[in-house]
C-alpha cells in the first residue's frame, strides 16, 4: 500500500491565539513503523517543508532510535499574551514544570510584564525566553540586562553575525533556533561563537537521524522543541529528546496544552511527559474536503522534491 494512501488531515483548535493560529492543521500517514505527523505551517513554500516530510516518512517507516529514558521533562510555554487570566489559565495547564519559557520580542514593556507575572506565580520556576530573531544586537542587549534571571536567550537576533556581537556584550547563554532550522544547509553554517546551545525540531530539521547528524555537526549541547505539533508530532519530538545520552535542558514539547482538542493524550505528569505509541484517535477532527485536496497536493509536490 501506497504510505499516502494513508493520509489523513485534521484540524485542531487552539486554546489561545499562537503566532496568530486558532486551528492548527496536521497530515498524518501511518506505515510500517506507526504514524508520522507532517505539519508546516500553512505559509511555509515547498521547498522549507521538504524536511517535515521527510520527518514523517522516517516517524512511519523506520524503527524507533535507542532510547535513553521513559519521560522527558518538558517546560510550560507562554504565548506573547498579556491578559492576566489568560496567562493564568495557560501557566496552571503545565502542571509541576520546572521551567516556563516566555514568547517576548514585540513589545518591552508587555514583555516584562509577562515576565513578572510569570516570576510571581512560579516563583521557583526558572525562565528562558524566545524572541524568534526579532531583536537588533542593542535591543537584545537592553533587555537582556533588565529581564532579571533567565536561563538562557532563543534567538535573540536573526543573523549569525547579530548573534556573536551579542555574545560578546552579555554573559547570558544563547540558543540557536531558527539559523538552524531556517538555513538552506544546516551543515554549511558556523555557528562557533555565535550560539552556545542548539535547538533541534525534529520535522524541520528532516527527523531524528538528520538531528542527530546536525547535533554532531556543530558539537554544541541541544535542548528540544516542538512546532506546535499533535500528539503524534510531540512524541517523535519526545523520542529524538530521549535518544539523546545527554538532555540537561526541560524540553519545549508540552505545547499539547495549547490545543483545544488533539489526536491523543500526552499528559504532564509532575513535569514529564511519557513517551508512548501514539495511536491517534481522529473522529471527528478531519478537515474539509477542499482543505484535504490542498494537503494532498502539497505532499505529492513536496514528496517530488525528496526524491
Ligand atoms: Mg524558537
């Protein structure tokens, strides 16, 4: 049987607005192996996608890894909201985490305030904050030095160059996400003095072999992320996490909570999340049928650039 012949494509609402998304949409294919969960954003052209699914061909049709532990520890992830209930509610749906990591980028202000309330309500929680390259050197400077404690800064600046200026004006630990996942060739930067940690997203970087093959590459320590995924993306995401020996960093793979219904349960339990066979239970989350044209389509293009 065809691998697509198992497509299936579902829509889930969100709790909350999340970089502008109220209904994440996700294709699932299920092979050999399981399900594979292919899922870039909806702007995202043929070509960034190329990896996603490859992401989700490996999830379907090979073996699972070696895996070093059962759980993965997981951080609670606040949206860039301001509401304080909102941000109330979305703070207690990551139940016992030990690290919240707070969207910030778009506005100082609203962006210390979220960080205060955070600080209030988990007073023992540790914090990291990712800024998705929107800073110039000089704003990340300024409020890196006003943010308080954090562990460490994702993306502070877009470039490599923004990146290693920056490291050479703060002592606080930078984490490399989009200029590796966004890179045409994540094996034809140096990111030597510009980063200190990598972040690896297991479908943009091509899976979990090409990960570990990156993370090998560039020699840095590697904490892991999800891409506001379904349950069947966040477990493989809990499993490149739990193949890795070493895993010092709580990883961001607890955003199931920010969707309102999904494919399968992944509860927090006392900050971690178990791995497990994610069998997704899809009844009555199926897109229309012109939505599931418009994935097929996608994948037979993007499946053609794979070969
Ligand atoms: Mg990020």
């Amino acid at each position: 049987m065809d691998l697509f012949d198992t497509l299936r494509v579902v829509a889930l609402p969100t709790t909350t607005n999340f970089r502008g998304i109220t209904v994440r949409e996700v294709a699932l294919i299920q092979g050999e192996y399981g399900w594979g969960e292919f899922s870039p954003f909806l702007e995202y052209d043929d070509i960034e996608s190329a990896p996603w699914l490859a992401c989700a061909i490996e999830a379907a049709t090979h073996p699972k890894p070696q895996l070093y532990r059962t759980h993965v520890a997981v951080n609670g992830t606040i949206p860039a909201l301001n509401n304080p209930a909102d941000l109330e509610r979305i703070i207690d749906s990551f139940p016992e985490v030990k690290t919240f990591k707070v969207k910030v980028g778009t506005n100082v202000s609203e962006d210390l305030y979220r960080l205060d309330v955070v600080r209030t309500l988990r007073p023992w929680a540790a914090i990291r904050i990712d800024v998705n390259g929107l800073w110039s050197v000089d704003e990340a400077e300024m409020f890196i030095n006003s943010a308080g404690d954090i562990e460490y800064v994702e993306q502070p600046c877009a470039t490599i160059e923004e990146l290693s200026e920056l490291k050479k004006r703060v002592d606080v630990k930078i984490v490399g996400d989009e200029i590796l996942r966004k890179a045409k060739d994540p094996f034809a930067i140096d990111l030597a003095g510009a980063v200190d940690y990598l972040m690896l997203k297991v479908q943009p970087l091509g899976g979990i072999k090409r990960a570990h093959k990156i993370a090998e590459h560039h020699n840095l320590p590697v904490v892991v992320s999800s891409a506001l995924e379904s349950a069947v993306g966040i477990n493989y995401g809990l499993t490149l996490a739990a193949s890795f020996e070493e895993m010092n960093f709580d990883c961001g793979l607890g955003t199931g909570s920010l969707l309102a219904k999904n494919v399968g349960e992944l509860p927090i339990v006392d900050g971690k999340i178990a791995i497990s066979e994610v069998i997704p239970n899809l009844d009555g989350l199926d897109v229309s049928a012109d939505r599931f044209e418009w994935w097929k389509n996608r994948i037979m293009r993007t499946a053609e650039l794979l070969q």
